[in-house]
C-alpha cells in the first residue's frame, strides 16, 4: 500500500501528444514513473498497450520494475492486468506487434548489410558458435579446436560460406538462461562481438541464447547496433530481418514463460516437501550429517564429535572466535573442506536448528524466477518447524543453553571475554556494573590478581563495593556452590516455581492476539477504502488524510506486535536458561 494517490491515467497522446513510444523523451511518462517510484500511485490506467510503449525492452522492463514496487498495469482495449499470472506473457506478444508497427526504414539498411555478408561483398567475415548447456554436457568441447572447427567448416561449407572464418564456441556449463548476469561465457561472446571480433553469431535455439525476454531483445539490439547478426537455427531467423525482432520476441516470451512453469513446478515441489516434514540439508557443506540410505539425515560419528567440542566450549566459556583459532590449529577442516575456520562458521554451528534434530523449513524464498532474487522469510509464504525430523547431535537442554548462553554474552556486549570464569559474572551491588579483573604489583613477587567495579574510578560513579582477590572470589564460589548442593532439592523447588512466575507468556499471548486482530481489521479497512478511491470520484486530499490516519494506525498496532513477540522470546529464553541450570543442578 501507499501513502497518497492511488490511480493514474497513462494516455500517451494526452501525456506526451508529440511524441512517439519510447520512453526517454516522453516527460509525463517519466514524471509518472517517479511518482510509482515515491510511493504515490498503485494503479496505472491506459488505453493500449500502444499507447504505453510501442518498445517491446522499455515496456517490459517498465512494467517489471512496476511491478517490483507493487504497483499493477491494466491496459483497458486489450484487459490485461500486469499483476496477472499470464500477463507479462501476453503483453509481450502484443507489444511485439506495436513494436512492429513502428520499425523504421534503419531495419531495411541492416537487410541490406546481411544480404551483403552472404553475397560474399564483405571480406573477411568472422563466425562463431554459441550454445548454453543447462545439464553440464557438451556437444561440443571447446579445448578440441581442431576438432570444433572440422564441424564448423562443415557447417559452413553447406552453407555455402567457405570464405567465412571460423574462431571459437563459447558456452556455459549448467548455467540458467534466465539471466545473463552469471553466463560467463556468454558474456564474453557478446564483449568479443561488441570489440569487432565477430560477424555472426550462430546459435542454436532462442531458448539457448536466453529465456529471459529483456534480456534476449537487449543482447540482439546492441549487436543490430554494431552490425552483428545472430542466426537462431532451430527457428531458422535471423535478427537482420525485418521480421526477426518480433519472431525472437514471441520465441523468448514462450520460452521464459516455459522456464515460468517449470520454476512454479520447482517451488510447488519443494513447498510440498516443507508441508510433509521432509528435511534435506547441504550435505558437502554441513558438518555431522550425511545422507542416509532412505534419504534422511545420517550421523558421521567424528564429524559428530567435532560438533559436541564446538558446543562444550561455546558453555565452557570460550568465544566463537577463540573456538575457530583452535580447530585451525588443531588442522580439523571446515564443514567446506578449508583448513581456517571463520567465527561465523562456529556461530553458525551453534544456532543450527537441526543439530537438535529440528528443522525450521523455508526460511527464505525466490522472488524472482528470472534473477534467482531470494529473500528471508517474514510471512510472505509459509514456514514449517518440524521436531524430531531426524537423530539429534546435541540434546535440546545443550542447545536451549546455548542459546540463553548467546542471548546474554549478546546483551553484554563487547564487556564480555573467556578469559576467566568470573569474567561477565560478578555484579557491582551499588551500579550494577560489571566487575574486572586488575593486577597489582604485576612485576614483582606480591603480584595479585583482584576483581573491582569497571566504574569504580572512572568518574560516572562512586562505588562503595569492594575490590575481591581472586583467591577469595573462587572461595566464596565453591562455598555458594557447597551450600546449594547441601539444599538440592528444595533449590530445585524454588527455581521451577521461579521459573513458571517469571517466564509465563498467557498474557503475552491474549494481548499479542488482539494486537494482529487489530492488524487485520486495519488492513481489510484499507483495502475497502483503495477500493473505493479507485470506482468513485473522492477529493483526494481527504482520501490522503484518511488513508495516512490507518496507516498509522496500522504502524502502531504492528510494533506493539513486534515489541510483544520480542518480550515472549526474552521470557523463553530465560525459562530455558532457568531450565538448563536445573537440568545441570539435578545431576
């Protein structure tokens, strides 16, 4: 939703009357552009597409990044609606023919250089082969040079070109066609061909020169620019023709949209396996699993042990960083087989779900099936937590108290260090800073290690607490702990009846719950008044009053949402912290 106006009127002749559908020089166009941009419009309104754009690229690449801003199309002579599942299919097709209707007499001029390379008037022409493989296999090998170039002189020879030179196949190895942005290969066909090395380029198919339509129109019209043709063999065009922009741009289409339909099988697949419970993990980059014989999780015994000493040491006291300087030097090499391992790599370790036996299903999600785009998932599509999904490495009080164990060095902050058991734990009882460890006469024969305030002497306040020695910190702990074991049972009582006072989320949860019935009568408010805005004529300026005071409203109830969810996880963690020293404690 946005914050002002909902609807815009896009007719080309009223917007722009002079000029034609291209984008850049069409002011209005642009200004209307920059309003979607802002914010300000959720629907645009045209009569045709050729009022739009009659530029196939300008169009779609127009309409996608509409879309991206959430902002929908409706071209009123042809009823299409941008949003629609099938619509950037048909307006390509459609757009076409209005492209076609504009070609001007420059497309004659390149007929005519493609006549001449064939009638042998040029010299010297250069040819190369290109073909995109998405199994990995090669038809083809490009190292065989002799080999490759025995086929092409074949090739060409029943072309009737055997005056025409013959350089290299270029192809990428199981690389989508969906986006160019990653086909090393064909990237750098198109930069020799743009450098002036190249004269044709003879692919395949259309599907194996690019899926995506934006991306196929802008690779031929930079090449048509240059003078270089493209012969799509399975279809027999040629993108010099007059008629071979609109027969690419109706071959692309289709085959984007087939590569649209086996992407949504892909999903649909995956999500299917999210709903049964099905766990899958990375195995050549997942450290303590393998697949197993039915599929399922396996556990490699050693790898297993590596992953229990990261988690011992985590509780033990030791950082993440301090952990991975001594599987480094201990030569054990990462989950991906590297010989240093990274802090990230142990934290990582340490919040992985699945080493409880537990699996938090997508957590992220493809936005687009064209730039392979993913983002995390905060309740766009479902997600599923599935328990006992397979053997657990470590048992779910050890992962609980990490977990507290993570929350509390994070609210500690860079105050935090694994030096000494005592580090982060003694309380000043005046400020409730932190104690630190000092060192007196440090060179000579009474040296002593003392803990005191880390403010006492800093000026923000004055502590009356006392400095402790060390000696005498570890005697006051063993005497604590000494005293807690001699009354086991009856600390055991006083922690459960602590813990179900302090971390009980029923209230939480009622005000939680009417928090989001708020949310969603806000929203369907909302959406009721665009509705209205957008079939009958309103002042605006009200409309945009009233429209801001629920979105506000909206806005307030969503971080009364999000601070109570918050203040639930704070009372979890603490019950599982209170739950993993009792666990510990009853032993």
């Amino acid at each position: 939703m946005h914050s002002a106006l909902l609807l815009a009127a896009a007719h080309r002749h009223s917007l722009n009357p002079p000029k034609t559908g291209t984008k850049d020089s069409r002011q209005n166009f642009q200004k209307m552009l920059a309003e979607c941009r802002a914010g300000n419009l959720d629907l645009i309104l045209t009569k045709s597409i050729s009022r739009f754009a009659r530029n196939t690229v300008t169009l779609l690449e127009t309409v996608r990044e509409l879309k991206d801003m959430g902002v929908d199309v409706y071209f009123e002579e042809q009823n299409i609606h941008t949003m629609s599942a099938d619509g950037e299919l048909m307006l390509t097709i459609l757009a076409s023919y209005a492209q076609e209707e504009s070609l001007s007499a420059s497309e004659n001029k390149k007929w005519q250089i493609r006549r001449d390379f064939e009638q042998g008037k040029i010299g010297g022409i250069v040819i190369l082969g290109y073909r995109r493989t998405k199994d990995g296999s090669l038809e083809i090998v490009p190292e065989e040079a002799e080999t490759v170039k025995m086929i092409f002189a074949d090739y060409l020879s029943g072309m009737g070109k055997r005056d025409w030179k013959f350089v290299s196949v270029y192809a990428d190895e199981g690389v989508s066609g969906c986006n160019t942005a990653k086909r090393e290969g064909f990237n750098r066909m198109i930069k020799d061909a743009l450098d002036g090395k190249i004269d044709l380029i003879v692919t395949k198919s259309v599907s194996c020169f690019a899926r995506n339509t934006v991306d196929s129109l802008t690779t031929v019209r930079k090449l048509k620019e240059k003078g270089i043709e493209v012969y799509f063999e399975k279809e027999n065009i040629y993108t010099l023709d007059s008629k071979g922009e609109l027969l690419i741009t109706i071959m692309s289409s289709l085959a984007q949209e087939e590569s649209r339909s086996i992407s949504e099988n892909v999903t649909w697949g995956q999500r299917k396996r999210f709903a049964d419970g099905k766990v899958s993990l990375p195995y050549k980059h997942f450290l303590g699993y393998k697949r197993g014989e039915v599929g399922l999780p396996e556990i490699v015994p050693e790898e297993a042990e590596i992953v229990r000493l990261i988690y011992r040491s985590f509780i033990n006291g030791m950082t993440p960083y301090r952990i991975a300087k001594i599987l480094t030097e201990k030569g054990i090499p990462t989950p991906a087989g590297k010989i240093k391992w990274q802090s990230s790599t142990i934290e990582s370790i340490l919040t992985n779900k699945k080493y409880n036996g537990a699996a938090l299903l997508q957590k992220k999600f493809t936005v687009d099936f064209l730039t392979k785009k993913t983002k995390i998932n905060e309740g766009e599509v479902p997600q599923y937590y599935v328990e006992h999904s397979h053997e657990a490495i470590i048992s779910p009080e050890e992962f609980e108290l990490v977990q507290a164990e993570f929350l509390r060095r994070k609210s500690l902050g860079k105050q935090y260090n694994s030096k000494s058991i005592f580090a982060a734990r003694i309380i000043c009882g005046d400020c409730g800073n932190i104690y630190g460890s000092k060192v007196w006469h440090s060179t000579s024969k009474y040296r002593r290690v003392i803990w005191q305030c880390n403010h006492k002497f800093d000026g923000t306040c004055q502590c009356n607490t006392p400095h402790l020695y060390e000696d005498t910190a570890k005697e006051k702990f063993l005497s604590a702990c000494n005293q807690l074991f001699a009354n086991r049972s009856e600390v055991l009582e006083n922690c459960l009846m602590m813990q179900e006072l302090l971390t009980d989320c029923s209230e939480l949860d009622e005000k939680w719950k009417t928090v989001t019935q708020e949310m969603e009568i806000v929203a369907e408010l909302t959406r009721k008044y665009i509705m209205e805005n957008s079939m009958t004529v309103q002042n605006q300026e009200e409309y945009n009053t009233h429209y801001n005071a629920l979105m506000e409203r909206y806005e307030k109830a969503k971080a009364k949402a999000v601070s109570l969810q918050q203040k639930k996880e704070e009372r979890l963690a603490k019950r599982d912290l209170i739950g993993g020293f009792m666990s510990e404690f009853a032993q």
